[in-house]
C-alpha cells in the first residue's frame, strides 16, 4: 500500500516552487544593481552632453 500524502504539504510546495520560479523571472526582467543604473544614466548624461555641444546655436536675427 501506498504511503498517504499530506495534501497541505504539497500544495504549500507547489506554491512555493511557482513563487520562487516567477521571482527567477523578474530578477532576470527588472533585477539590475545600482551600480549598473548609475552607469547607464553617466553614459545617458554624456552622450546628451555632447549632443547638445554639437549643436548649432538658432540665431533669431538670421529669421528674416
């Protein structure tokens, strides 16, 4: 004969399997360091920077 199972056993395990599995998921979507935000808005500051550097300036007397 079988062994019985305690019911409340496997679904709390079940649960706590898909928890875990969606965690695994949004850390790979959202999970980013505070470092790496930092870089990325240092590389976003900069590039804006130059941009607006390389722009020409819109002199209002040239108009007509």
């Amino acid at each position: 004969m079988a062994e019985p199972i305690n019911l409340n056993k496997f679904r709390k395990a079940k649960a706590k399997a898909e928890k875990d599995q969606r965690a695994k998921e949004n850390r790979a979507k959202f999970g980013r360091t505070k470092a790496e935000k930092s870089l990325d808005k240092t590389r976003a500051d900069k590039a804006r920077d130059q941009a607006d550097g390389h722009r020409l300036q819109d002199d209002p007397e040239d108009r007509g």
